[in-house]
C-alpha cells in the first residue's frame, strides 16, 4: 500500500457516538439485566473481554443512571465477589487499582478459544460426570495435555477454574468478543452450552452494538437438549483441536466496548479520520514493531488504514497493543474476532 493510499480516508470506516450506543434501548435492557445477575453471583468468570473495562462501562451506565437520585447505588459490584478473567492479553490495572481482592486471571493463547472451552468441559466433567455419553467418551479421548500446551493455558489453571466455577452457589459467565465473533461460533456456542450439564451456570453474553450475537442468556433444559453437541460436531472439533493457531509477532486487540476516547472519535468522523485513535501498546509492542511512544502510524485495518497515535503502557504484557474505540466504528464492517495482526503503511509491522 502506497504513502498516498495510506492517507486515503475518504472511504475510510464510518463512525458514530458511543453515548447514542450506551442509550441504546437494546443496551439498556443488557445493562439492567447484567446489574442483576453481577449482584446474584458469587464467582464471575469473564471470558474474551477485558473485565476492567466492561466494569467501569457498567459502573460509568449504572451512575449516570442514578445522577438525579437522591439513593446511593446498589451494590451490584461488592469487592468480596469471586472474579476470574480468562483473556489473551494480561491486564494489570486492577492489581494497580487495588480493587477486587479475590481478581485472578489467566491467559491463554490467540484463537485457541475452542480448546479453552474443551478444557473448562473436561474439567467441569470430572468433577460433576453428568455429560452424554457421546460427549464424556470424547472428551475422555482427546490429548488434554496437547490441548493445554497448544492453548498456552496450564492444566491446573483450568482445574482452579473449575473448582471455582464448581463450588459457587451462583456462577455467572460472561462471554466477549473473543467468543462471541470467534469464526467456529457455532460449535464453540455448543460447547459452552453443554458446560450446564457440569455446573449451575449463568449466562450472559456481552452487549455489542450490531453484533449478530444468538447465545442466549437463559438457558433451560430444552435448549440444552436442542443444541447438544453430535457426532458431526464431535469429528469437526477433532479436526480443530488438532490445528490450533499459533500466534507470533505483535498483535491488536479490537476493543468494541465505549470507552472515554468516544470524544476522540466523533471528532474523527467530523475531519475524515484524520485524528488519531489510541492505540495502548505494551514497551515488547514497541520493540517488536521498531516504533516509538508518542508516533502516529496508520493501522491497516480490514482494507481501510486508521491513523492511531501509540500510547505506551505498563499494565499489558506481551507483544500486545488495546485500539480502543472501537464501539464507535461502523460495528458491521469490522465485527470480526477482535485480534488482529499488528500492519502499518510504509512495511511498518512484525
């Protein structure tokens, strides 16, 4: 792509205002219901979404709600409950925060997300053994130490998950981007699904506006039995746990959540995109890029470039950087899964 292509904005993505998305009746509804079921759990395990940020959303959602009242806020959130977040990227600003005690998470490799949700299946398996005999003799076949090792997630992480997960009275799981826009959703849905012969779950997939999301909150009895898992579901998830992606070099992660940068980006749409977007990169990010703090690059993404400004952080490991306001790009052209690898104009990349 040529220097003049870069810079080529007319056709870029369109935007809109994040706050007509957080007014949106459709998220409304979302947030009331996430309120309720966050207050019910005592164990939250928050799956392919950065819960600090799905966090302050709903606090900053819930607090403009009340502004006008004279009530203090219900305490959907109390510090005591048990939150474990299972993301590619480690996010360090709770530990900085000091909010949330019981907070752990782990990680686990780019687009391994079905062989995450095989290990949560096995291991909820062992402890409950309520799975379809089909579906326990497969899991009971399948290399788990391979799957682990191909997923960068070690099996006694998994198994302090489930325990977790085993133990609450009231597990709630909440499911992001990383799940929800992953290319084999609907069998990865499937397997997510069958984690409620294992454990008590609640559900909660993550509001996004226009995303084509299907997972239902509510899960009964009959949709378990509609949706379980077959013999040709069993023979493709085979063929997948046998070629799980391996990742190398620097990548983005897409946050589609609104953030405070949604200022910066109705001020995109007003001058063609030509103010750059944030993008929070780690200092390995950097290294592996050959970029400085501070520079403004243009991001190819999904054909368009984006002009980003780098903003070095502390608080993300790895080769990782965070595009934030996402949620304000035309949510159609670039609902996809959410990681990215790192290309810039001018062979700028790794």
């Amino acid at each position: 792509m040529t220097k003049q292509d870069c810079f080529q904005t007319q056709n870029a993505l369109s935007l809109h205002t994040s706050q007509a998305m957080i007014q949106s009746k459709d998220f409304t509804l979302w947030a009331q219901e996430a309120y309720h079921r966050l207050e019910q759990s005592d164990v939250i395990l928050v799956l392919g979404e950065l819960w600090f940020d799905v966090y302050n959303l709903l606090m900053q959602t819930h607090m403009s709600a009340l502004q006008d009242s004279k009530h203090l806020p219900p305490q959907f959130m109390s510090e005591s409950k048990h939150i474990i977040a299972l993301h590619p990227i480690a996010d360090m600003r709770f530990a900085e925060a000091g909010h949330f005690p019981r907070y752990t998470q782990f990680q686990y490799e780019i687009g391994t997300e079905i062989g995450v949700a095989l290990l949560l299946l096995k291991y909820l398996a062992q402890l409950a053994q309520r799975l379809p005999s089909a579906i326990a003799t497969f899991l009971e076949e399948l290399d788990i130490g391979y799957i682990a090792s191909e997923s960068a997630l070690a099996e006694e992480e998994v198994a302090v998950i489930a325990a977790a997960l085993s133990r609450a009275k009231t597990p709630l799981i909440l499911f992001g981007s990383s799940f929800l826009a992953h290319k084999e959703y609907a069998i990865l849905s499937k397997i997510l699904l069958a984690l409620r012969y294992s454990s008590a779950l609640m559900y909660l997939p993550i509001y996004y506006e226009g995303a084509p999301m299907t997972f239902g909150a509510h899960i009964d009895s009959d949709s378990l039995n509609q949706s379980s898992l077959d013999s040709s579901d069993l023979l493709r998830l085979q063929e997948i746990v046998e070629n799980l992606p391996e990742n190398n070099g620097a990548m983005i992660y897409l946050n589609m959540l609104p953030t405070a940068e949604s200022s910066l980006a109705d001020k995109a749409t007003k001058q063609d995109m030509q103010v750059p977007m944030p993008l929070y990169v780690s200092e390995p990010f950097l290294y592996a890029t050959k970029l400085q703090p501070n520079e403004v690059v243009m991001l190819i993404l999904e054909g368009y470039t984006l002009a980003c400004i780098l903003h070095k952080v502390q608080y993300f490991n790895g080769v990782v950087g965070v595009l934030q306001a996402c949620a304000n790009l035309e949510a159609k052209k670039i609902w996809r899964y959410p990681f990215i690898r790192a290309q810039f104009c001018q062979n700028k990349g790794a």
